[in-house]
C-alpha cells in the first residue's frame, strides 16, 4: 500500500506539468486507444476495467470501459455530452479486427459516431494500422509503429487521409524498466505533451497532460498480472495426484508432459513456493512416470524446497515416489503394499488349440519372443533372461531410491518388501511413513486449503505481455501407443490406443514448417508395431533434421518400432527404467482352420498358383513360404540395423549386430552401450534444448495432439474401456486386435509389457 500511495501521489504531480497523450492507430493501447483503433479488442488477452478522468480547457469528462478479449462496452460523462460505447473485435497476437460504435446525447439532440479499425503484427519490430471513421470527421488514418533492435523503444507515426495524406501525430515511448512507460507525443497543431504509466500487479496508473493545460489521469485493473517489478510470492503449492496421466491424452484425460511442465516451471523457478503440498490419490503412473517425477521433486528439494506428502495408501510405485518426501503423512486406516516387483506371462497355445487355431509366425532374433505366447506353454530361456536382467534392474533402482529417500539403509526396506502388506500402525512403527493423520487434521496443520492451485500459480507466472513477437516455441510431439499405418486411434473395447503414421507425419512435418518452432522433441511411449508405419515416421524426422534440431525423449516403452522411430533423432533421452531397444522383426499369421472345422464351417478354395494362399486365414505356411517370408524378414532387419546406423554414429554394424536379435536393456543399459545419449526425463530434454539454441527462459512449448477432434458421432465410435482390459492378457494379444495393425504382416514389436504396481 505504501508503494501504490507514493505512485498515486507522484501521478497527481506528475498532472499538473505533463501533457495529453493522443494514442497511435498502430500501437493502441489495449486498456485505452480501442477508440482509436478498435482492432485492438482483437489481440487482447485479458479482462480489465478502465476508469479515465479527462481535464480540457472547455470541459471535464468521466468515463469507465470494461473490455476483454474481442468486446468491449462502457460509457462517459462530460459537462456538455453524454456517451455510450460497444464494440467488438476478432483476431490474435500479430492480428486484429474491430469495430466501435458510439451513442451521443447532447441536450435533447442524439448523433451516433462508429468506427472500424484494422491491427497487424508481422515482425517483432513492426506494427501496422488503419482505421476508417463515419460521422467522426470522417477521416481515413494510417500508422506504423516501430521498435528497433528492442522492446525499450518504441516510435510511432499516424496519418490523415482527406484527398492527401498529412501528419497526424508522432509518439515516443520508453520502457526502461518492467512496469514503467515514459511517453513523449507530438500531434498537429504544435500541440506535444508528456506522460508517464506505472504496472504493479493488476493495476495499471497512467497519468499524462499537454501544453494547452488538458490532462486526464486512469486506472485500469486487469483480470491478468502486469509485468512489473513486483511479483507475490506464494509459500504453499498444492497438487493432488490422481489417476492416469496419458502421455497422448484424448478429450479429457489428463496430459502426463503437460502436469510435468507446468510444475516443473513453478517449483524450479527462482520463485518457488516454500512448501509442496501433495496429495496421492490412488496413482497409476509408469514406473519412468514415477521415475521423472521423482527427480522433478528430488530437484526441488535440492533447491531448498520441502515436500509435504499426504497418501490414503503406498504400492510399489507410489513408494518409490512418496520416499522422496521431506514428511510422509498417512491415514490411519491406510495399508501399504510395498510388496516387491514380479510380472506375469499369460500362455494361449493350449487354448488357441482347443479353439482350433494355430498362431504360424517367423522371428528374427533368438530374443524377439513377441509370439511366443501364442506358440509356446512356457517361458523360453531367452524371454526368462531379459525378464530377469530388467527386473532386478527396476528392482535394485526402486529399493536404492526407498532406501535414500527415507533414510534407512537397504536391508530395513527389503525387510519392508518382505513384511507387507502393512497395516497404517505397522507402516509407521516400521518408519515407513513418519506420521498417521486423517484427512481433515491435515488440511488444518498444513494449510492445505489456503495453499495455491498449480493453475493458479501458473496464471501469476504468465503475465500480460505487450511484446509484438510471440515466443520461439519448441514443439512436443507425442509418439504413444501401438504404431499403425494410418490415422491415430485412442483406444476402444478391442483395440488399445495407436500412433498412426499419417497423423504423425503430418505433425512433424507441421512442425518442422512452423517457423516459430526452432526445435522439436519427439515423446515416444511406444511397444512398436507397423514395419511400414514406422518407416514412414523415421523418414518424416529425418526430412524433419534438415530444417531444425529433432531431439527425442523415450518415455516407459520405446522398443522396436518404438526406438525404431527415435533413433532417426540426433539426440536420444530416457529415463533409467525406460525399455529400450528389441531391434528385430517378427511377422506371421493366424490360421483358423481347426476352428471353422469345430463349429461346422467348410472352406472350399481355388488358387491359381502354389503362393495364392500365401495370407489364407485358413492354411499355414509351406515350407517354401516360411522360407520365403524370412528372407523377407532378413530384408527389413537389414533395413532396421541401417536406420539405427545411421543415426547413432558410434555404432558399427558388428557392434550393433551384439545389441540387437531382439534384446531389451533398461535406458541406463541403453546409454553404456550406445543407443540412448542422455539419461534424464521429458523435461531434461526441453531445458537442454533451450539452452542449446539460446532461449534460456524465454521460450513456450507447443504440443500438438497426435488424435484428432472428432465430431459427435465419431466420437461415439472412439469410446472405450479402459486399455488395461485389453493389455493385460499380453502385449500381442492386445496389439494384434488393433484392426488397423491386424493389417499387416511385418512387425517391431516388443515381447512384452511391464507394469509398475
């Protein structure tokens, strides 16, 4: 209050010695000169309302606008007129459209006035502007505005058109420090005047006068904050953790890079909050989910940050994040379930042969075992050992990062994993959790309700802007599911989500034109699938390469066609747990055969030479075909190791031979040998690239969405249950139904699927 005090004093001195300020068609304020130039109801990005005190030699004048984006509405007061005002205006940043009409009462007689008004942007140095007047002098007015080589500076020229063009005005403002605006204008007539503006928080003070003793002071408070030198400071963030956090969500699910992002920009910033607040409400993250969101939070700790973490229950995952709290709070009447990793391999070849169908598939790589579910009873040798080599992995990793965060040393939490379940009581005793507390006791200690929104902070930290150039953009393309030939898919009842080759090729191409995007990084969470589609998605990146850096960020799954695809990158990232890898092919088919016999179904066939057959649902292969096949086969591995090649330089043909025949290694493998370059998460990866390309803070994320809106009915169609149904019975059961992937023949596909509890 001091600060705002001293500021309305010095406005009011400030009234009796400077001069009005007439505004620029080209450089409207947006709060104040939309008389001038409607067009600026277009551009503006926030919510405001004006109060104006108007003194002139004949008359004084009171008036009050409220506006936003594309309207605005008010009315004034004068010793003489009285006035209403609307408007409206359509647009974005570089672009606006807008018109103004006006109601004037003089006595008993009425007069209107309207305008229309034109607004453009181009350049960060250049502003252009027109407007067309009836009954207002009827004047035609040009302008431009400049601002060279800085945002400091900013000169403006305005026109008259009357059969010539004359002068209008010129106008000069500065910008020396965040919040403070020196105005200096000159207009026809030798009439010049001065003024000055102060921005703190949402309240905008300007105050400004002429040497013919006109002068007119306002505020204006905005919906938005103001950039100023003066920022809140919020002590207390809160975030509830709940749910699924899709890496690709469609409609209303929540978005996992997004929630990562945006946190990231509040709790290291260099105004984080004192205090995070966290509420886990029955996560269901990835194990490289919880894995990145345990270093987002082990970062902020690290920075002087406190993690204040509230649960109703621990898994396995949810440990493994918890644990890195400064204060693990508990229910009472809560369990832990921190009971060690284990998977589950389920076998169809005894029921498939009491179906009557046969699963006929070729792998090339003793370690591609993407069919063996369908062909085998047990676990091959190959499967077992690459289970074993990541579990123990994921397993030392969870246990060493338990142990860290909670402060006991590792044989006290494999005693935990042994004991469990824990009841809320055991837990405690235990010291897996440091206290039990109810919900509403924890709202009360820790201020829980009076504690900031992500959201809301979020809102402070993105302040109204008078930049004409919009941000350089790094642009985010997600890569998540099965690939598939064709459009992208969200999952249905018998199919699982899917990132089709048309739609991320028209997005990385979309990105690689978009002049505002200097970099892209490419978020792949993908188990494979399509050979084709996937060489289509690799060859759209490397025309991509030509234009600007392709970076790539490999989420929980990023094998076969899902490293495939990155590894045309010319930098890879993955979390330490990120499956990588299982360079090899796999293609084949199902015969039903056995099947159509049992429910009394006769095939009668004619095939005019011995390959006719060769996709027959109802033959497997010859032996001449199984032949032919894997040499097919031979061909697309070949093709595989050559893109892998050729984007990871290090790597000869020998060396990447070892590494490939199917096998997966966890990304902390990956990197020793050579297929991943940097260890660390989606937001590793934007920090590194901004730094690389010069944007240190200054820049934005575009994230372009791999589905497509679809209209009402079509939504109908997209609406599913939920993928685990279907992903659970195993990685190809769940893959194969995809009516888009069943059409094909040739696969990158992982072997399998592994999921934190």
């Amino acid at each position: 209050m001091r600060i705002f005090s001293i500021l309305v004093l010095t406005s009011f001195f400030l009234l009796s010695f400077s001069q009005d300020m007439s505004g620029s068609v080209a450089f409207p304020e947006i709060y104040n000169d939309f008389t001038i130039n409607p067009g600026v109801a277009g551009v503006i990005s926030a919510n405001y309302l004006h109060l104006l005190l108007n003194h002139e030699t004949s008359e004084n004048q009171f008036s009050i606008y409220t506006g936003g984006k594309g309207y605005f509405l008010g009315g004034g007061y004068s010793d003489e007129v009285k006035h209403l005002i609307s408007g409206i205006g359509l647009g974005s940043k570089r672009f606006g459209v807008g018109y103004y009409y006006r109601w004037i009462f003089r006595d008993d007689r009425k007069a209107y006035s309207w305008r229309l008004g034109f607004l453009a942007r181009p350049y960060k140095w250049f502003s252009l502007g027109f407007s067309y007047s009836r009954n207002w002098g009827d004047k035609i007015r040009f302008g431009l505005a400049l601002r060279p080589a800085t945002e400091i500076i900013t000169f403006s020229t305005d026109l008259d058109y009357n059969n010539k063009f004359d002068i209008n005005s010129m106008r000069l403002i500065l910008n020396p420090i965040k919040g403070l605006y020196l105005y200096a204008n000159w207009n026809t007539g030798n009439t010049y005047g001065f003024g000055i503006r102060f921005d703190i928080l949402h309240l905008s003070l300007m105050t400004c006068g002429n040497n013919d003793k006109n002068s007119k002071i306002s505020f204006t408070t905005f919906s938005r904050l103001l950039e100023s030198i003066l920022s809140p400071r919020i002590k207390n963030l809160k975030v509830t953790i709940s749910g699924k956090y899709d890496e690709a969500p469609f409609l209303t699910k929540k978005s996992f890079p997004k929630f990562v992002y945006n946190l990231s920009r509040v709790i290291l910033s260099d105004k984080r909050p004192d205090r995070l607040l966290i509420k886990l409400d029955s996560p269901e993250l990835s194990f490289a989910q919880y894995e990145e969101l345990r270093e987002l939070l082990q970062e902020y700790r690290q920075n002087g940050g406190k993690v204040i973490l509230y649960t109703d229950g621990l898994a396995n995952g949810s440990m493994f994040l918890a644990s890195v709290a400064d204060s693990l709070i508990m229910n009472p009447m809560g369990f832990v379930n921190f009971t060690g990793i284990g998977v589950e391999v389920i076998y169809m070849k005894r029921l498939l042969d009491k179906l009557g169908v046969k699963a006929d598939f070729v792998q090339i790589g003793k370690y591609k075992t993407a069919a063996e579910q369908f062909m085998s009873d047990t676990m091959s040798k190959y499967m077992r050992e690459e289970l074993m080599d990541f579990l123990s992995k994921l397993d030392t990793l969870i246990v060493s990062k338990v142990s860290e965060g909670r402060g006991k040393s590792v044989d006290l939490v494999r005693r935990w994993i042994n004991d469990a379940p824990q009841t809320a009581s055991g837990a405690k005793q235990a010291g897996m959790v440091d206290t039990l507390m109810y919900w509403d006791d924890f709202e009360k200690r820790y201020g829980w309700k009076k504690a900031k929104k992500l959201n809301y902070i979020l809102k402070y930290r993105n302040p109204i802007s008078y930049s004409w150039a919009d941000k350089a953009k790094i642009a985010i393309v997600t890569i998540d599911g099965a690939i598939i030939h064709g459009k992208s898919r969200p999952g249905g009842i018998l199919w699982s989500k899917s990132a089709g080759d048309e739609t991320i090729c028209k997005i990385i191409k979309s990105a690689s034109d978009d002049k505002s995007v200097k970099g892209i990084i490419l978020r792949v969470n993908s188990p494979g699938g399509s050979a084709f589609a996937s060489e289509m998605i690799w060859q759209a990146i490397k025309r991509a390469r030509e234009k600007k850096p392709v970076w790539a960020s490999m989420g929980s799954l990023a094998g076969s066609g899902g490293y495939y695809i990155p590894s045309a990158a010319s930098k890879i990232y993955a979390d330490k747990l990120t499956l990588t890898g299982s360079i090899g092919v796999i293609g084949g088919k199902f015969s039903i055969r056995g099947l159509l016999d049992k429910i009394g179904l006769n095939v009668n066939s004619i095939y005019l030479s011995p390959n006719a057959n060769f996709w027959s649902y109802s033959d497997t292969f010859d032996i001449y075909q199984r032949e032919r096949f894997r040499q097919n086969l031979e061909e697309v591995y070949r093709i595989f190791k050559e893109r892998v090649l050729w984007g990871r330089g290090r790597l000869t043909p020998d060396s990447l031979e070892k590494l490939a025949q199917g096998r997966i290694y966890s990304g902390a493998k990956a990197k020793e040998i050579g297929l991943v370059d940097e260890i660390g998460g989606l937001q590793v990866a934007i920090r590194d690239m901004a730094k690389k390309l010069g944007m240190d803070k200054k820049y934005n994320l575009k994230f372009y969405n791999q589905y497509e809106k679809p209209k009402l009915i079509k939504y109908l169609r997209y609406i599913g249950l939920d993928d685990e149904l279907v992903e659970d019975l195993s990685l190809i059961s769940s893959k194969i139904t995809s009516r888009k992937l069943f059409k094909d023949n040739i696969y990158y596909l992982m072997p399998y699927i592994i999921k934190l509890r």
